[in-house]
C-alpha cells in the first residue's frame, strides 16, 4: 500500500513537471510539433508493455471508431491545447490552470451522461474554480504576462479531456478491453493523424540543445507521459479512481513551484488562483462521492 501512496505522489510530480518540458520545447520547436514527439515517445513504451502482457488483438480494430474518437478527445486536442496554451503562458499559471480538469469533466458529466444532479455545492464549487480562472487571468490588468489566449487553448484542452472521459464511460468501459491496450491503440492512431497533419519543418531545431532535446523525449514522453499511464493504471489497481485523482492536486502545485524556481513571478495572486481551483474541485468532489 505504501508503495501505491509513493506512485500517487511520483505521479502528481511527473504530471507537475511536463508543463516546464512543454515550455522548453515549444521554446525551439511549435505547438503541433511538440505533440508529436510528445505522443511518439509515450506509444513505445506502451505499446511494448502492451505487446509484452498480451493486451493488444486485432479483434480489438472492430471499436477502431471510438478509439479514433478517443485519439482526437483525450490526445491531440487535449495535448494540443495544454502545449500551445504552456507556450503563451509562464509554467505556473498553465500548471495551476490544469487543475480545472476535474471541473469539466463533471460539466460534461452533467451535460452529456445526466447522473449528477446540479446542487448548490456543485455550483459553488464550479464558482470558486472558474473565479481562479478569473484570478489567473486578470483582464482588469493591461499587461503582456498573462495571454488570454493561452487561457483559451488551456481551455480548450481540459474541455475535450474532460468530453473524453464522459466517451469512455459511455462506449468503452463495457467493452472489456484492458486499459494499456485502449491507452494504445490511443496513442498509436494519434502519431499517425499528427503525421500526416504536422509540417515537420524546422523540428531538428530541438536537437540544438542536448538539456530540453533529452528532457522532451524522456521527461514529457518516455516518463511524463507514458510512465504517467502506467503509473495511473497501477494507482487505480491499488487504490481505486478516486484516491487515484489526488494526483491532480498534486500535479499544479509542483507546476507552480517550478515556475518559482524557474524564476518566474509567483505572487500571492498565483497561489490564492491554485487554491480557488483547488477548492472547487474538492467541494465537488466531496458532494459527488458524499
């Protein structure tokens, strides 16, 4: 047990740490092209272990739609947008920003599924995340720091995550098809739509500075985000979904702590915006599972 606690941390810490990949990457190469090495380096490892456990068949293509599906929801675009909203952003406020994941997927949840009633602790908890977003944002103040539409991508990426969960719940779950092979098949048709969409152009760039070119294959793919699937598959073996989705609290603190570190402006403002997204997600989540 003790072991699951440390791999909820460890994870909480590798997700914490993408955004400063994300932003050394998108340093010397664009959005687009930072996903597809993101996603490249996070399918061979699992498809490896995928391969190695006797996960994957063929019979698995006969779903090929909703892993397509899945592929555009929970990794390009949701990829996509936290990439493209980490390159406008200092890391800080795109790591404290990806804590409003939970929040739409309750949104979609409420939406699409129909099986949480809206209460007034969903609401106020919803209240206290997006017044973070608010806080993060600022648009009272004429200043360069903060990009709204780096807020928007943000946006946009935890949008289709939290859409992706409500599809998985919906059409993939009474499948019965192991999760390393659904995560996958996933990622495998995600490098080849990135493929044949991403202009390759200039991408050797990366390889320019050893330090960000070995962090963003190893750090963001390799570890930081097929190490993260395995690592979440584990925690949910052990401890189950919802002990497992602590590690979304983790994740924006360790962001924001990097972005101190990396010498970025983490005022009052930053943490108090944390706290209010924080805060929302646990009101919810309490009155959810209460």
């Amino acid at each position: 047990m003790l072991r699951a606690y440390a791999a909820l941390v460890l994870l909480g810490i590798v997700w914490g740490s993408n955004f400063m990949y994300m932003k050394w990457a998108t340093a010397l190469i664009s959005p687009t092209q930072t996903v597809f090495v993101r996603v490249f380096f996070a399918f061979l490892p699992l498809l490896i272990v995928a391969l190695y456990t006797g996960s994957m068949s063929f019979k698995q293509l006969y779903h090929l739609k909703h892993f397509i599906v899945m592929s555009i929801l929970a990794a390009i675009l949701y990829y996509y947008g936290i990439v493209a909203g980490t390159a406008l952003l200092p890391t800080s406020i795109a790591g404290l920003l990806s804590g409003i994941i939970p929040i739409f997927t309750l949104l979609a949840t409420l939406i699409f599924l129909r099986e949480e009633r809206l209460s007034k602790s969903i609401i106020a908890g919803v209240t206290l995340s997006f017044l973070g977003i608010i806080l993060s944002a600022r648009p009272w103040e004429s200043t360069e720091y903060i990009s709204l539409m780096g807020i928007f991508w943000m946006m946009v990426g935890s949008l289709s995550f939290g859409i992706s969960f409500v599809y998985a719940r919906y059409y993939l779950l009474s499948l019965n098809i192991p999760s390393i092979a659904l995560a996958t098949w996933q990622l495998g048709i995600a490098v080849l739509i990135l493929y044949i969409f991403t202009d390759f152009t200039g991408i050797t760039a990366i390889s320019s500075d050893k330090h960000v070119f070995l962090g963003v294959i190893i750090g963001l793919g390799v570890i930081g985000t097929g190490g993260a699937f395995l690592l979440y598959y584990y925690i949910i073996q052990k401890l189950g979904p919802v002990k497992a989705s602590v590690a979304t609290y983790i994740a924006p603190v360790v962001a924001v702590i990097i972005g101190s570190i990396m010498g970025e402006n983490v005022t009052i403002v930053e943490w108090l915006a944390l706290a209010l997204i924080i805060g929302g997600v646990i009101v919810i989540q309490a009155t959810t599972l209460g």
